[in-house]
C-alpha cells in the first residue's frame, strides 16, 4: 500500500497554516485504512479554539452529492423519475418561470437544465452571490423554498441539454423531495442518506442553533495579516440542498464509502451517479449526478465533489483505481485546493486537473 510521510506533510500543513493559507482537516484513507489524519489552524479565532479530526465545517457543494443520493433513492423506491417532466410532480407554485413540460430531474441532476440561476456563477468574488442576501436574509434563508424567490420570475438561460452548473438546480431537488414526502429536505436527507451511511456527526443544520463542535468559516483578505470576518451574514442559516450539510472528514469518508459499497444505492444507480452525463468545455472534467468527475476514456477515473462558499472551502476526491480518498475540510474561503493537490502528488494519483 501507498504511504505518506506523515511528519513532512503535518510539518507542512501547520506551516500553511501558520501563514494564513490553510485552516481546517485533512483525511487521506485506502483500502480501509488511514494514510494521514491531521487538523491544523482554528475552529474559533475569537475563542483561540484549535480545529481537531472532530471539527465540523460547512462543506458549501460538496453537500450536493448528499441531495442527489437522496433524489436517487426516491428514484428507486419509484416515488421520482429521472425522465418524467417536473411539471408532473411539482406544482406552479414551486415552479421557477423558466420550466416547462421538457425539464426532467436528469436535467437538474447534471446540471443541464438551463435554467436561471440565483447568483452569476462566474463572478470571482462573493459580491453576487452575497447581494442575494439583500433580497432574502439569511436569518430567513432557513429551507429550499426560502430561496425560490430568488430565481422563480427569471427567464432560462438556455434549452434543456446544455451544461451550466447552478445551484438552482439542486434547490429545486431540494423543493421536489419536500413536496413529494410533505417533510423537510432535511428530514428526509437525514433518514435517507446520513442514518443508513453512520454520518452520525453530520446534519442540515440551523447556524443559529450553535451545532456543536462546528467552525465558524471566515472570508480571507488577500492580505492575511489583516483580520478576517466570519461568515455569519454571509451565507444561509439554515442547510440547503445546494450546499448546506455540516459534517466532518470522517463522515464524508464514510458517506463515499457507503456510496461504493451499495449500500445507499444499487450498482447501476451508482453508475448512473457517476457517468458523465456533461463535459466541461474540452478538458477531463464532466458532471454525473451530483459528482463532480475527471473521465479517461470515457470511464470516471476520480469522483468527489468541491465546494466554495465565503468562508468555506473543501474538496473530496475518490480515486478509483487506487481505491483511495482525499478529504480537506477548510473553513476559510480558501485553502483546499493546494492541500488537496499535495496529497495526490505526494501519493503519485494522476490528477490532470490544474
């Protein structure tokens, strides 16, 4: 088996953190067992509280693939279907202007619905992004249907087919598994995929209900010697399908786990999950359902997903044919990718993602 060295890469990454460049988890595990397990930086700067392997953080979209297992499971149990139009299940209410009788969950799933977005995707800062808190406060962003008038009088973007990450897809998952089961996303996101996967530090939960032993995530000034502010005006109390899962490396470890093993899903719904239903522009990235993937020969050769928020960072990568998964946990809006990045130098994974 692949070895690390962990004295060298600990050294590292407390340096990193040192320098304002990290703060968070880091979790490497194959074939069963441990490679690297290490916290480095601060859960709480105000409090001087250090992060540990317990730490929960805010994951932003890694939290997408925890909605598109429980959309998938419904797909199997027969209460959803991949193909059937939206409209048949969701009723105008809760219907952004820009569906029709074409959308399908597929669609939302793979992101290539085409439809509107809440914020601009591309903007490189938060201003986007946060000014939707101008219209919706994100002491009342509490649940998927908070956030549909964000987006519902918005025209499409494009036809059905195209790719086009938006979150409002996966808010609008999040909308139809409540409307079909008359319970909360999180309730039934919880019963679905975190009980049966042990994810028992796990949760959607209510930032303003102190979920213990949480990080508070802090948005990063380009000068890192300047203070930092925390993320509590900033993104929505309360967990959203389109990122909003609190949880630590270890559950996530145990939720990809619990993905490969079948115990979530049947094989060929797992299949399904991570074949590339759309590219990215011409390079290896594609999109499967709720997994971002790098596909080699048309085969998934990594899955996971990232995710980006203010104050959070993350990045969670499976590499298949060594069996082994990166976890970085990161509650500053920066930080993962680089950390990330090592670890498959360091193991020699073939990563040709820049």
């Amino acid at each position: 088996m692949t070895t690390l060295n962990q004295p060298s890469l600990i050294a590292w990454l407390d340096e990193r953190a040192a320098q304002g460049l990290f703060s968070g988890v880091v979790l490497v595990r194959s074939g069963g067992e441990t490679l690297l397990e290490h916290a480095a930086g601060l859960a709480h700067r105000g409090h001087r509280i250090g992060a540990t392997p317990e730490t929960k953080f805010q994951v932003a979209s890694v939290g997408k693939m925890i909605t598109a297992t429980t959309a998938l499971r419904l797909v199997e149990s027969g209460a959803l279907s991949l193909e059937k139009p939206l409209t048949s299940f969701l009723p105008p209410e809760l219907r952004p202007a820009g569906l029709d009788d074409r959308h399908t969950l597929h669609h939302l799933l793979s992101h290539t619905s085409g439809l509107a977005d809440y914020h601009d995707g591309d903007d490189e800062t938060w201003a986007s992004f946060t000014s939707a808190w101008d219209r919706v406060p994100v002491y009342k962003a509490r649940g998927p249907r908070d956030l549909l008038p964000l987006f519902a009088d918005l025209p499409p973007v494009s036809d059905p087919g195209e790719y086009d990450y938006c979150d409002a897809n996966f808010v609008l998952i999040g909308l139809l598994i409540e409307w079909i089961t008359d319970k909360s996303f999180a309730s039934v996101a919880t019963s679905e995929v975190l009980v049966p996967a042990a994810m028992a530090d796990s949760g959607f939960f209510q930032l303003d209900d102190e979920p213990e032993d949480m990080a508070t995530g802090y948005l990063v000034a380009d000068d890192t010697s300047k203070s930092q502010r925390s993320n509590i005006y900033s993104v929505p109390a309360g967990g959203m399908p389109d990122g909003g899962i609190i949880t630590t490396a270890a559950d996530i470890d145990r939720f990809l786990d619990a993905l490969r093993s079948g115990m979530l899903l049947a094989p060929e719904t797992f299949s399904q999950m991570v074949t590339p239903h759309a590219f990215e522009d011409d390079g290896p990235e594609a999109y499967g359902y709720g997994m971002e993937l790098v596909v080699v020969d048309d085969i998934a050769t990594i899955f996971g997903h990232g995710g980006s928020d203010p104050g959070v960072s993350a990045m969670v990568s499976h590499y298949v044919g060594a069996g082994t998964t990166v976890v970085v946990l990161c509650n500053q809006d920066r930080g993962s990718w680089a950390v990330a990045q090592r670890m498959a130098r360091e193991l020699g994974l073939d990563d040709p993602r820049d």
